[in-house]
C-alpha cells in the first residue's frame, strides 16, 4: 500500500511564495478560486499543495 504524503501550507506560506497580502490570499478562497480547507479555530485554512499548483496553473493559463 502506498501513502501518499500531502504538504499543508498555510495562508502565510502562500503570500511569502507569490508576494501578494493575506487578504488577496483570503479573497482567492472566498471567491473559491483557490481551494482550502478549514481545519477551525486557530489552526485556520490550509492549502494543499496540489491545490495551489492547481490555482497556479489555471492563473498561468487566464494570462497566457
């Protein structure tokens, strides 16, 4: 059986990476242009890594 390993990045993580604000990151998720999920209190959202490179090409594919 093989387990597959899954990289939770959190809000934080993903405005360091692009260089954009908590808040753009915040509105991607509202907006449900970026899936994550919510794991409560202060843990807060979390995205997976196949997510955001999901996001990350579909942004890719809108510009080009």
């Amino acid at each position: 059986m093989v387990m597959s390993h899954i990289a939770w990045l959190t809000v934080r993580d993903i405005t360091i990476l692009l260089g954009v604000s908590e808040g753009t990151v915040r509105g991607w998720i509202r907006e449900q242009r970026l899936t994550a999920t919510f794991f409560g209190g202060r843990i807060g959202y979390r995205i997976s890594d196949r997510n955001l490179q999901k996001f990350l090409r579909r942004s890719t594919e809108r510009q080009g």
